[in-house]
C-alpha cells in the first residue's frame, strides 16, 4: 500500500503587504501592562518644579515628562544604560 501525504497548508505571508491604516501604539499595547501604569502616574505628577529647570531657548527639547517617563520604565525593567534605553526606544514598542 502506497502512503499519502497531505500538502502543507500555510497562512499567506507577505512582508511588503501595506495596511490601510496603521494601528495605533496605544492599540498594540495590553490593558494593564506596565507602561499603561508609569504613563499614568507620571501624567498626575506635579510637576511645575521640573519645568522651571527650563528656560526658553535656541532649539526644541524633548518634554521632561516624557524624558521622566522613559527612565522611569527603563529602570522598572533595569535597563539603566542611556544606550540601551536608546536602543529600547527604537526598537520596543512599549518605549515607544
């Protein structure tokens, strides 16, 4: 008796396919996950202290509290390099 094979089944795979809308960072990222906490609890921060540190000036700068917010999640998940965090912002989706 001659033995039979199924054919493989795959699901379609294509990089180069376009979306019709780009999803939402916010959308990719679980309920609950702890990024969704850091940015939280920093957003409710005052922090008019902080922003005083900064005078007006030649080029734009990076809001500190998202600067905050980036070491304060990079810690929580012990990256304390600026390189790696660097890296983790352009690479992780939580840090973005």
């Amino acid at each position: 008796m001659k033995k039979q094979y199924l054919k493989p089944v795959f699901k379609n795979y294509n990089q180069k396919q376009l979306m019709l809308l780009p999803p939402s960072l916010d959308e990719l990222i679980e309920p609950g996950y702890p990024v969704r906490i850091v940015d939280e609890v920093i957003d409710n921060v005052y922090d008019n202290s902080l922003l005083r540190q900064y005078k007006g000036g030649w080029t734009l700068s990076y809001h500190p509290r998202m600067l905050l917010k980036v070491i304060v999640y990079s810690y929580l998940c012990n990256i304390y390099s600026s390189r790696k965090m660097e890296s983790a912002l352009k690479e992780n989706i939580h840090f973005m």
